[in-house]
C-alpha cells in the first residue's frame, strides 16, 4: 500500500494529494499536532484508491539531497568541505567531510550548487543548531522572498 506525507499548516490543516487520481484534499488534523509520535492513518479516495498518509509536522518540506559544499565560519578563520545531506526552506542537515572546529551556536556562510537545470548558486548564513557526529543540523538566519538565494531555493523545493 502506498504511502503519502501529508505536513500540518499552523492551523492544523493538511493536503493529502490520492497518488492515484492525484484529487487534493484539505483535512482538519489539529487533533494530531500535539501527540509525540508519528502519526499514520489510512484514507480511502473518491476514486476507490485506498493509501496510507504519515502526518509530517516539520514547519517546511525537507528533501533529501546529495550536493557538495563548503561552510564557512564567520570570521573566515575555518573554511570545512561539507556533503549537503536534507534542505529545507528554513534550514539543512550537512556531513562534514572532515574533522573540524565547529560547534553548536556557530554562525557559518554555507555556499553550494543545486542540482537544477541552471546548477544554481546558493549562499546562505546559518546558525549551528545540533551536531550528531559527523552531521550538522544548521538553520538559515533568515528567510526574505525578495533574495536571489531563498526564491531559488523556494522554487527548487516546490
């Protein structure tokens, strides 16, 4: 049985899309939004097409990727080669390459190319959120619709 991720709007509202007919329907979940767990249900379509939808709560998207990059520490004192593993809208999860200085609260100038038609280039400050290993989890300071660097990145999630 297939299975579709559906991700809660800030009121409690989510878009499950029938990977079979592809007919779009907007769900009341607010029940959800405060359990700890995932939540799986099954949905029957219009169209008889029955799936599973797994109720994401993460605020944006976030695709998995596979780009190379470097990060950059403010200051410019260390410069790290980085493999970019998940991106979001609001932020991303990246492997070091290797060992390196940086730590949780550092603020860094991530700069990588999108696997898209043009191989765009997106340079972003973010914060150091978490570190698990080799792996960063890192938040973009900053959001605007009107930068070069986060309408590309929009337009490459949608």
């Amino acid at each position: 049985m297939n299975e579709v991720k559906a991700f809660i709007d800030s009121e409690g509202k989510a878009i499950i899309k029938c990977p079979e007919c592809h007919e779009v329907r907007l769900v009341d979940v607010k029940n959800y939004t405060k359990l700890d767990r995932h939540v799986r249900f099954k949905v029957k379509c219009s169209c008889t097409h029955a799936f599973k939808v797994l109720l994401e709560r993460r605020e944006y998207y976030r695709r998995a990727v596979d780009f190379d990059g470097t990060c950059l520490l403010q200051g410019g004192t260390v410069q790290a080669e980085v493999k970019i593993c998940d991106l979001s809208r609001k932020g991303m999860k990246v492997q070091l390459l290797k060992e390196s200085p940086i730590a949780v609260g550092d603020k860094v100038m991530v700069e990588f190319r999108l696997d898209d038609e043009k191989k765009t280039l997106i340079r972003k400050d973010a914060v150091v959120r978490s570190i698990m290993g080799q792996f960063l989890g890192m938040e973009f300071f900053s959001i605007d619709p009107h930068n070069v660097y986060d309408k590309a990145l929009g337009f490459y999630l949608m």
